[in-house]
C-alpha cells in the first residue's frame, strides 16, 4: 500500500489479493488443515491465508507485523507468557478483567510477580518499573475509562528494562497507534470493534520487532493458539467498515456524554471526550479521537444501576463491546470485576443506531427509577 494512505483507506484496500486478471477483488476463507509439501506452509496450524489478509491489514494500521489469535486472551497470554519465571509485571489496577484474573492466577502459582498501578498516574507507574519484566497498559481503561500518557510510560519502560504492552481495544487503530507513541507490542480483542458485529471472537498482537513477533509466532503454534479461517475471514470483512462504524458510534457517544452528565439521576460520566474529563487533554494529545465507550455511575445506587440495565429496551444488556449495537453493563455484577470499580458503574458500549433513539430509552430508563 502507499505509505501516505490515511487509515480510513488503507482499512478498506490493504489485505487484498493481487489484481490479475479473473482475480476475486476480496479473498475467501481457506478450509484445509493440510497441504501439498514443498512450500512454506507445512501444516494448518501453521498459517491460512484468511490470516495472512487481515494480518496484512492490521499491521499496515498499526505500523508493525500482526498475528492473530482465537481470542484476545489467547493474544495476551501469548504476551505475557514472554515474561520470564519470576519475572514481575506492571499493570493497571482497572483494566479488562480477564487479563487481570490471568495475572493474578499465574501471581497465585509463582509464575510471576504483579503490581498494580493506577495507570494514569504516570510518576507513580515510573516508579514501580524498576526491575520490571513487562509493563501492561491499557488505555483508556476498561471500564473506568482512565487515560495512560502511553510515550512517557513507554520511554520510561524501556529505561528499566520491560517490554511495553498496550491494549488498543477500546481506541482501535484508527485512532491510537501505540508503536508509534513507544509501545513494543500492540494488543486487540479483535472481537470488538475490529470485528464489528458481534459474531467472532478474535485477538490480534502487532509488534514491530522482528524478534518479538518470531517469539510470540512461536507460542501461537506450539499452544494452537490459532483462529478458524471463517472467523478471520469474518473479521477482515467486519474491519473493512471500521471508520465509518467508529465515525457513528463515536459521534454517538459524544452526544450522549454530554447531556448524560445533566441528567439528574447520573452522579458521573467518564469519557475522555469531555473537556472536564481528566484523561481529555491527554487523550487529545495522543488519540485522534475518543472512542465509542463511556461509563456512568448513579451515585452510589448499585440496585438503580442494574434496574437501568433491564429496563432498556434499545439498548441489550449484555457483556461485550465495539459491535454495531448499543450495550450496556452494570460491571459489578461480575465477581471477576475489580472490586474499585463503583458497583453503580454502567459501562456503555455506544453503536451506530440513531443518537436520539438511543437517548430516549436510556432516559425512559433512568426516570423510571425515580
């Protein structure tokens, strides 16, 4: 592709197969699990063309090579399975919590050691890297919506030494590309906005060293660790509409923060998109836009908030994010959730349906707890 593409153009044409004559304009899904000897492939698990197109496409959005996973928390055990035994990492105290359970598992057997950080303090983070193996940011966080200053903690990461992850989730590469800011590796939960629509699960790692990826290429084949063809397939086409989807949804979410935070029964709204979020400035400096996730708290009522939760009837209450649908989610009701999460927090994942359509039924739910 032309280097000086803009992302919202490289998202639809990188990943296509070449232009020959007779030749389909977008690839198909490969179902073998074996192949005719004397090439490169060897094997199924080894890699499929479905893969390779959308790696190819995330990879040119990010800047480095991509590998895909089953999951993204296939993706971040991969990751994290680079630190050595003993070896310590640095994580955010919010963050999604699976990758947070994962570390605290491995903490229990002696795997490695974890320390918890509030993430948007950078001069705390700083000083808890000494000795760090990996430094796991995650920005904005999930679901407290907190902002990482993702060049200072990276430069200040490999001061001491670490690999310096960073969860994109919630930014999608189109507006946040953290090799560029610093970051050693890139991580998605392809399952949410890269897909799309709510019907893969999928995760992706992008690095731009070579031997970082020969490692984590290595643990994707040894674990079979590998995404279905389909799935691929399914997420390279859900991909290929992601600016016009996170254009929608994000202008969603921006009109629903601010008049959110007018509403009488909502005690706050985090979203870094609001000129007095504490994370704006910073998200402005190194984002170019704010994202499609918001969170609300209710003051304090955990009962009000879940009531919200079930009384939509637009919005699904359901646990997942980035689709084309809105979602929300009391995050407490989780035993796995962080227990400094305010059990009255909805986290809102905003889609791309009408913005008043949307308004109207969260209101309707919020006044019928009056």
């Amino acid at each position: 592709m032309t280097p000086d593409l803009d992302p919202s153009t490289v998202v639809v044409h990188a990943g296509r197969p070449e232009r020959v004559p007779n030749a389909p304009v977008g690839g198909s899904p490969v179902f073998s699990s074996t192949y005719v000897a004397g090439g490169d492939r060897g094997y199924g698990r080894f890699g499929n063309d479905a893969w390779t197109a959308l790696e190819d496409t995330l990879g040119q959005l990010e800047g480095g090579r991509a590998l895909t996973f089953a999951s993204g928390m296939a993706a971040a055990a991969a990751v994290i399975d680079l630190v050595p035994v003993g070896g310590r990492v640095v994580a955010p105290q919010h963050a999604y919590s699976g990758v947070l359970a994962l570390l605290d598992q491995q903490a229990e057997t002696g795997r490695l050691t974890v320390d918890r950080v509030d993430i948007a303090n950078t001069e705390s983070v700083v000083q808890t890297l000494d000795g760090a193996a990996l430094l796991w940011i995650e920005s904005p966080t999930n679901p407290a919506m907190e902002v990482a200053d993702i060049p200072a903690l990276a430069a200040a990461g490999h001061a001491a030494g670490a690999t310096v992850v960073v969860d994109n989730t919630f930014a999608t590469p189109l507006l946040q590309q953290p090799l560029a800011l610093g970051a050693d590796v890139v991580m998605h939960s392809a399952t949410k906005f890269i897909a799309g629509h709510s019907d893969v699960i999928l995760g992706a790692v992008i690095t731009a060293d070579d031997n970082l990826w020969s490692a984590i290429e290595l643990r994707r084949r040894s674990l079979g660790a590998i995404p279905g063809s389909m799935d691929a397939w399914l997420a390279l086409r859900g991909l290929r509409t992601l600016a016009l989807r996170l254009d929608r949804a994000q202008s969603n979410a921006a009109y629903l923060a601010e008049r959110l935070r007018r509403h009488p029964r909502i005690s706050r709204v985090r979203y870094p998109g609001l000129p007095d979020d504490p994370g704006h400035a910073r998200a402005a400096a190194q984002m170019s836009g704010f994202g499609a996730i918001l969170s609300i708290e209710l003051g304090g009522d955990a009962e009000g908030a879940q009531q919200v939760c079930e009384r939509t009837k637009l919005w699904v209450h359901a646990t997942s994010l980035g689709g084309v649908e809105s979602l929300l989610e009391r995050r407490r009701r989780w035993a796995i959730e962080v227990p400094t999460i305010p059990e009255d927090l909805i986290r809102l994942s905003v889609g791309i349906e009408h913005p008043e359509d949307l308004w109207t039924d969260l209101d309707q739910a919020l006044t019928s707890l009056t």
